[in-house]
C-alpha cells in the first residue's frame, strides 16, 4: 500500500495550487494523508476528488468549514498499521515521548504545523512522521512532503521528496 503524505498546504496564501508534482503522486498513492493546515476547503474538495483514501485532520489555520469536515486527530488501520494523524505535536524538545505517552495504540503518527521536516523514532517504537510543507517551505531549503510504503503492517520505504523551487507567476 503506497502512502502520500503532506502538511500545512495554506491555499490559496501560500500558493495558488499544489505543485504539479505533488498532484502527479495523487493517482500512485492508495492513502493520501493531510496533517492540517489546508486553509481552503477547495484543496480538501480536490484530494477528496482524486484520492482513493483520504484522511486528515484540521489544524489551527483551518476555520470553520474545515472544522466541520474534519477531525481534530484521525485513526486508521492500514493492513495492520495503526496510522493516527494530528497537526500539532508541541515543541521539538521531548516530542518522542509526549506522542508515545498521548498515542499508545500506534504504531506511525504523521503531524505538521512547524513546515520542518521530521523523521524519527520514540522509545516505544511510535514512529513520528512530518511532512514538511509542499507549499511554505518556511526556513527550510525546499518545500517537501513524503511518500512510503505499508506491507504487512509495517511502514517501509518512507522518503521525503524535495520540490524544486516555484517559477515567479507559476502560482504553483
């Protein structure tokens, strides 16, 4: 099962769409997962379209309408894989044990907000996952999100993608 993960997508302020890159993905992946931050709800209308498996989840810069559509944190079982999804996880320091300790049941946690990038894992074997930010790049050198592969209940594969630089009036 391939996995597409983003973040913190913020249309149409940060971009005027998704990267066509990004969009090229959409018919490869079987899940698509958005840790928050859509902004509008025409995106969340477009991944439901092309996506066979959506889950997401709002974030703080999502308002209303997205908050009536989508869950603070989401569940799912992926052939085994426990997958939640959350948009916040606190401050870098102590990440690791403050999502181990709030989410027991899982195996993989996909967050965003910060735009950075993250890759690690938690004494207790969670697995915490950032996407970065496909459109907001923030400090960071390149906009990202992140591709992996679930098999027999277990994430593999997991590759953070880098997308080249927008071309001045390419709204992309």
């Amino acid at each position: 099962m391939r996995l597409l993960l983003m973040s913190d997508t913020h249309l149409p302020k940060r971009a005027r769409q998704l990267p066509a890159a990004l969009l090229a993905e959409l018919p490869r992946a079987d899940v698509v997962v958005h840790a928050g931050d859509w902004v509008d709800t025409a995106t969340l209308d477009l991944l439901e379209d092309r996506s066979r498996t959506l889950i997401g989840v709002y974030g703080n810069n999502d308002g209303p309408a997205l908050r009536a559509r989508l869950p603070e944190v989401a569940r799912a079982d992926l052939g085994g894989l426990r997958l939640g999804v959350v948009h916040e996880t606190g401050a870098a320091k102590g990440r690791e044990q403050r999502c181990a300790d709030r989410f027991p049941d899982l195996d993989v946690l996909v967050f965003g907000h910060s735009h950075i990038p993250w890759d690690t894992t938690a004494p207790t074997g969670l697995r915490l996952l950032n996407p970065g930010s496909p459109t907001d790049r923030r400090r960071q050198p390149d906009c990202t999100y992140m591709t992996a592969t679930v098999t027999d209940g277990r994430l593999s594969e997991v590759t953070l993608h880098r997308l080249p630089p927008r071309t001045p009036g390419s709204g992309s």
